[in-house]
C-alpha cells in the first residue's frame, strides 16, 4: 500500500495514516501518523536478527528494494506486548533515515485540520504520554499522534540530534521568532543560537498573532523581528501555513522563514518553496542552523 494523497500545501490541513495496536484481545487503541513521514505500508518483510540491540523493540533489519531498514515493534515499546507478524509496517522517513513499525492494523487515512490536533498539554495517558505529540478526538475514538521521532531517539540516543553548536564569537544580537511544540526543541534551539535574541511559541496561531501584535506598532518590522524559524507539525496551525501567512501579509513578507523539521527531505522540499520559505534546514543540519540563519538576516538588511 502506497501513499499517494495529494494535499495542497498551506491549507493548514493534515493527512493522518491511522493504525492500531491491539493490546489485549479484543481491545485496541488508535495511532496516526503524518502522511508526509509515510513512505509506504507493506506486509511483514523477512526479517534479519541482529546480535546486539539497544532495545528489545527493535526486531531487526528489513530489506525492501535495496535498502536495509530497522524495524521497530510499537507493541512492545507501547505496551511491552509483541505483535505477531500478521500484521502491516509503515515505512517511514524522517531526518533523512528509514525506520519500519510494526503495528497490528491499518484503518484509514484522515484528511483534518491542524486545528482538530490538540496538544497533549495537562492529560496523563500513561507510559504513552511522552511519545505523542498531539489528540484528534472523533465521535466514537480518539486517535494519538505518534511521536516516531522520540521513539528512535528513545532506542538510539545519538539519532535524538541534539548536539550543541558553537557559542563563540556570534557578532551581533539577532532578534528571532522559534515556533516549535516541542519543549525539548525549543530549548535546543535556544541553547545552541548563542547570541541570538529570541522569543518562542508554542505553534503557528500563537506565532502569527504575536508578529501580528509587532506588526500593529510603530515602527519597521526588521527592527523588531529579524527571523522566523518554525517546525512544520504543530497543532493549531502548521509551520506551512505559518509561512504562506507571513509571505502573504504586505508587511511581515519581508520577514525571512526557516522551516527547521524532521520532516525535510529531498521529496517534499517543493512543499517549503510553494509557500515561500527563504531555507529548509532538517535537524541533522542543526550545525549549520547559525550561519544560515545569520546569513539570511543579513542579506535581508542589505
């Protein structure tokens, strides 16, 4: 099964792939994932042990094509039970990997606004809490978004790509905007922009509505704001959709855009351009988020 949903990009909407996990007989409990992170849904492969593993949610390698790809038992790292091979793996990508789950069942595909995705702020739902990013609730079922990102850097800490950048000599004092759910990446981010003065939001509607207040005052936006860098999934409002707002309004388009995701790969690059973002930096290029960022202000200035 191929993913090949076409979802123009700005709308603020979200193709979600749903699964589930059967964690006892009879009784399941529902997933999503991002379509964009979704390469394609097959059968369980053959499998390839490997000796040593850092979890023991981590089955093994999986060939498909030419490529050799972990795969990783969600049925054991959500609810310490295995899934038996009858059911399907999702292929994903994400900062610039292939990684595999195995889930127990495919549902449907969901095509939602980011404004149904609420943040999972204030609700204990257990061991799962720390690796869902978001909540869609439907009539009869809720659906968690699946953070696979926290998942692989759970099993391989040197995948989380936190390294700390350099904080020496930074010339100037730059005004930024980060845009990120993540507290873990926007502490990152401020910990590794040394030099840089920065205000954080938690996603694209609290993000507009503060350019919007700086824009209601006197004076030139530049010299309130230099730079926006924003993820792509948030609920409430994507960093897409952020970025197609800001270019499109007649005072904040001079503002330069970084979308800064794990979703940034060579695929859908055209998707940052449509709406008109200056730089797409994926989080294993973090090193070089500084000098980038310092370059676009500065050419912006000129």
């Amino acid at each position: 099964m191929a993913t090949n949903i076409l979802l123009e990009t700005g709308t603020n909407e979200l193709e979600l792939v749903e699964f589930f996990i059967e964690k006892d007989e009879g009784i399941k409990e529902y997933y999503g994932i991002n379509v964009i992170k979704v390469q394609e849904i097959i059968r369980f492969p053959e499998l390839t042990k490997v000796p040593v593993t850092p979890h023991e949610c981590f089955l093994g390698l999986i060939r498909l094509r030419d490529e050799v790809i972990p795969l990783v038992d969600c049925g054991i790292y959500l609810y310490n039970k295995p899934l038996d091979s009858n059911g399907k793996v999702i292929i994903t990508e994400f900062n610039k990997m292939k990684v595999g789950f195995l889930v127990s069942g495919l549902t449907r595909i969901h095509r939602i606004s980011w404004e149904e995705v609420d943040p999972p702020v204030g609700i204990d739902y257990g061991s799962k809490t720390p690796c869902i990013t978001g909540v869609v609730k439907f009539h009869d079922h809720i659906i968690f978004c699946l953070d696979v990102e926290k998942i692989v850097a759970d099993l391989v800490p040197m995948l989380a790509n936190t390294g700390i950048i350099s904080k020496e000599n930074t010339p100037k004092i730059y005004k930024v905007l980060i845009v990120d759910d993540s507290p873990t990446v926007r502490n990152m981010l401020i910990n590794n922009l040394s030099g840089f003065d920065i205000h954080a939001t938690k996603n694209g509607q609290e993000a507009l509505e503060y350019l919007m207040g700086l824009k209601d005052t006197e004076g030139d936006i530049l010299e309130k704001i230099n730079l926006v860098i924003t993820d792509i999934e948030m609920p409430q409002m994507d960093g897409f959709t952020l970025t197609k707002k800001i270019k499109q309004d007649p005072v904040l388009q001079k503002l330069p855009v970084i979308l800064f995701s794990s979703m940034i790969t060579d695929k859908i690059m055209h998707k940052g351009q449509s709406v008109g973002a200056d730089d797409q930096i994926s989080k294993p290029e973090i090193n070089e988020l500084a000098q980038r960022a310092i370059k676009l202000i500065e050419n912006t200035k000129k």
